[in-house]
C-alpha cells in the first residue's frame, strides 16, 4: 500500500506552547487537536491529500478520497488483516472522523495504537495526541511524548513541534524550555506555520533562545504569509510598533483586515481605531469605526474612548452600524 497518501497533519495546537509568551493579543485559546476534518481555514494545517494511486493496492485509498468511506474501510480492514499498518491507519481514520460509520474514538485509538507498534508514523501522531487529550484511551502525557518522540527521530516536524511543546511545559517531559525551543525551530524550518509563531514567540522573550527583535519578526512574518490568523495579528501588531520588517509594512492593513474577519477581536478593534482616524491609506470612515468597535465590544474588548467617539454619532448611523456589525456577526455563524 503507498505509504504516502494518508499524511494525517495532527498536532497539539496553533500557539499551545509558546501561548504564555504572547505580548500582543491575548486572544489565543489552545483550539482543538487538527484532525485534518474539521473544515478549519489557515489558522489549523489540514490534512495533505492522498498521493496518487500507484497500483491496485491503493484501492482503498481511492474509495477513501472519493468519499466512498465503507468501500475503504472494507478494502482497509483486508489489507490491514495481512499485517499493513498504514491499512491500520486508514481504519484509524474512519473511525476517528465517523466517516460513514458512528465517531468511534475508542476503535480509532485501538486501530492507531496497531499501527503505530507497526510503525506507521502518522499513527504515532494521532495516537498521541488521542493520549495528550485522553480521548478514546486514558489521558497519558507521558506516554504520548514518547510516541512523539519516536516519530521525532525520524525527522517528521509535526512530531518535533508536539514533543517541543510538551519540553516547554513540562507536560510529560521535564521542562526544558532550551530543547523545546530546539523541536519548535525544527519543525519552523519545516514551514510548519504553528512552529513558526511559537518561536517567534520564543525569541520575543527570550525562552529557551536569546531575545531577539529581528528572528521573533522574521518567523512571525513566515507565519502571517502562511495564513496563520493569530500571527498575522501580531505581526500587524509588530509593524504597526515598528517592529516588523521593513518590506512588509504595506501588509499592515490587510493583515489586520484578515485577522479581524477571522474573528479576533483584538484585531477587529484596532481595524475601528484605522477607520475612526483615517490612518494606513485608509480613507476615514467613522460609520466602519463603528461597525467594528460594535462587533469587538461584542468579543469583550473594552474601549472606552472609542465608545465615547461612538456616541457622537447620529442615532440613525449608530443603528447603521449596529445592523452592520449584526449582518457580520450573523454571516459568520453561515460559515462555521
């Protein structure tokens, strides 16, 4: 069976690690572990898609790819009989997204663990992160970070990032923020976005790195053309302070824009500030100012200031804005 078609991107979490460290938004929440099926844009790697097919043994692949899932877990469950493991994999899959079949988490870790002793590296991944969670097996950080260990010393940068992250908690590995900061910038060489935030991160503070301005700027700007949302607030955050790089100062506005169409509302609030003051090109617009502080108050974010320069509109654009920033709200409940 080709064993590069179920590259399963599973990782601990955008920003997990380095989160404490975070100078700017204060927004980040640990998100779900990326199964490579919840649908999630830029801010989460998804999973790869299959290579293509190479021969009949690909076959359950095939069906896979083409949404045929009990036609690939049927022809999954006959190769992984004759010992495959990414056919193990392949069933892991299934069972875990519940695609075609009940969400079967307990049948998906005992699928991965299969695997993984036969040593499919993806199934490393997933069935670590299944123990980091405790989800379908016993919640064991210990035992996942040997899992991703393993996969680790095969250069695999997802392993390295996760393992990075248990170094720079202490979470089922002694503390260590100086190899975590190791594995993270491993897996960041690997363009692994994720990566690329947390040791930013990590050289804005100095953790497990010396601090340093231009590398926190240089990898927080790999992160923000990757699409990560998070890092393309902060590095609008960056450049708006001066910190950033110099050749990317006009991605100020529409890095911020992104971000705040994401929902950050850090992001959002700032984008008013841009619009009330006519500020980075933007033509002053105190009716879009309004939209957005409404639609940020709304994520938490106080202003008073801002609110006080809200009031004094008319009441007729006030309630324009509040339509406007309602009409937003209710669009991006049509997305999720």
């Amino acid at each position: 069976m080709n064993k590069a078609v179920l590259a399963l991107i599973l990782i601990v979490g955008a920003g997990a690690g380095a989160a404490g460290v975070l100078v700017a938004t204060g927004q980040l929440t640990l998100p779900d572990l990326a199964s490579g099926n919840s649908g999630t844009p830029a801010e989460t790697p998804t999973t790869a898609a299959p290579a293509a097919p190479s021969s009949d043994d690909d076959a359950a692949y095939i069906a896979f790819d083409q949404g045929q899932y009990l036609t690939a877990l049927s022809l999954a469950e006959r190769k992984a009989a004759l010992g495959d493991p990414q056919a193990h994999t392949l069933v892991a899959r299934i069972y875990e997204g519940g695609l075609g079949v009940g969400k079967d988490d307990i049948t998906a870790a005992r699928w991965y663990s299969r695997a993984a002793e036969l040593g499919d590296i993806p199934a490393m991944l997933a069935l670590g992160n299944m123990l980091a969670e405790g989800r379908g097996i016993g919640k064991d950080r210990a035992a996942a970070a040997t899992l991703y260990e393993k996969a680790a010393a095969t250069g695999d940068p997802l392993a390295n990032y996760n393992l990075g992250l248990l170094f720079l908690k202490g979470d089922g590995k002694p503390e260590n923020p100086f190899r975590a900061a190791k594995h993270i910038q491993y897996a960041a060489e690997k363009n692994i976005a994720q990566a690329q935030f947390d040791l930013a991160a990590l050289y804005q503070k100095g953790v497990g790195v010396e601090a340093n301005a231009l590398e926190a700027a240089g990898w927080m700007s790999k992160a923000a053309k990757q699409g990560l949302v998070p890092a393309q607030y902060e590095y609008a955050v960056m450049l708006m302070r001066g910190l950033g790089l110099k050749e990317d100062e006009s991605r100020t506005i529409p890095y911020l824009q992104s971000a705040a169409e994401k929902g950050i509302p850090g992001a959002q609030n700032r984008l008013a500030w841009i619009h009330q003051e006519g500020a980075g090109g933007m033509k002053k617009s105190p009716a879009e100012a309004a939209k957005w502080r409404y639609i940020a108050k709304a994520g938490g974010i106080a202003d008073e200031k801002l609110d006080m320069l809200v009031d004094t509109l008319p009441e007729t654009e006030k309630k324009a804005a509040q339509k406007a920033a309602q009409e937003w709200r209710d669009k991006q409940l049509t997305l999720r």
